[in-house]
C-alpha cells in the first residue's frame, strides 16, 4: 500500500529568470522559505546566479518588453549579478537548505505562485535538487482562479519582482484565500 504524502513544511520558492523559457532563459535569483503549516516562516535563503555581463544582457534584452516595464527590477538584478555565485553551487545551498530544515522528509512539497513555472527551470538547470521534489506542489494561482472566478474576490498583490518580497506575497496571498473559506 501507496504511503500517502504528508509534508510537515512547505518550500515557498520564486525565481527571476531572464524569460519564460526554461531552455533558453535563465535564473537570475532565487529565494526560498520554509513554513509550516500555519505559514510561519522557520527560514529563509536567497542566492544570486552570476553570469557573464554580456551574456547577461543579451538574455535580458531577448525580453526587452517586460523589462522596459520593470525597469527597476531589471536595474536592481543586473546590479547584484557581480556579487552572484556560479549556478551549480547556488543548486548545492538549496540542498542545504533543504536538508536542514526539512530533515526526515523523503520528498519536498513546493509552494508558490505559478508554481509550475518555476519547477520548469527547476527541472533543467537544477537537476538535484528537482529530484527532491514531490510531483504534488501548493499553487497559490489555482487558488486565486476559484476566488477571483467564482467569489469575486482578488487579493492586491504587489508585484516587485524580486525573489523574497514575491514569496512573501504569494504566502499573504493564500492566507487571505483561507481566511475566505469557511472551515
């Protein structure tokens, strides 16, 4: 008999990519915290990637539109790439991270916004750490589908674009979602 899933915490993580496109963009920054099942936050990393600068900035440009809309985001990113570490040692802190304060679970329950998306570059440029993850993952956007389609209730997220703040914005998110659900 199939053991059911029962994580005792949460990984919340968000990326900032270059793009979408997990083949051919790539991660810039990366923030996790690691809650509980109340949402109280038990720690927190966050990594910068360094690349070349002109590598950097041709990535960048491939998706000029968005960053013509986020100028600050994009300023602030290119500015901490310099005090940034190589991918593969950003990929062994998360596993780290993750053997330290979710010790004892055999699969790692990820959380975040859209979700789905940042597993994608998860699953190719951190392969290690994608084979700790469970399959199942706690998406605050499907939440947000039900309780803007079907409640009319929308939840004003800001929307910096920077790994930690944006984290911390999907978990006010689901708490205000839950507060909406009669138990």
């Amino acid at each position: 008999m199939r053991q059911a899933f029962k994580p005792k915490r949460i990984v919340w993580v968000d990326l900032e990519m270059t793009g979408l496109d997990p083949v051919h963009d790539e991660i810039l920054e990366v923030a996790a915290i690691v809650t509980d099942w109340d949402f109280t936050e038990i720690a927190t990393y966050e990594g910068v990637v360094r690349h070349d600068g002109a590598k950097l900035k041709t990535l960048l440009d491939r998706n000029a539109g968005f960053w013509g809309e986020h100028p600050e985001a994009r300023r602030g990113l290119e500015e901490q790439n310099e005090s940034g570490k190589p991918l593969g040692e950003i990929e062994q802190e998360l596993l780290t991270f993750c053997d330290e304060f979710c010790a004892g679970e055999a699969r790692i329950l990820l959380g975040g916004n859209s979700i789905h998306q940042d597993r994608r570059f998860i699953d190719q440029w951190w392969p290690m750490l994608s084979k700790r993850l469970h399959y199942r993952m706690l998406d605050v956007s499907a939440w947000k589908v039900v309780m803007e389609g079907k409640y009319g209730k929308k939840f004003a997220k800001p929307e910096n674009h920077r790994a930690l703040d944006d984290i911390r914005g999907s978990i006010q998110e689901l708490k205000y979602y839950l507060k909406k659900v009669k138990a």
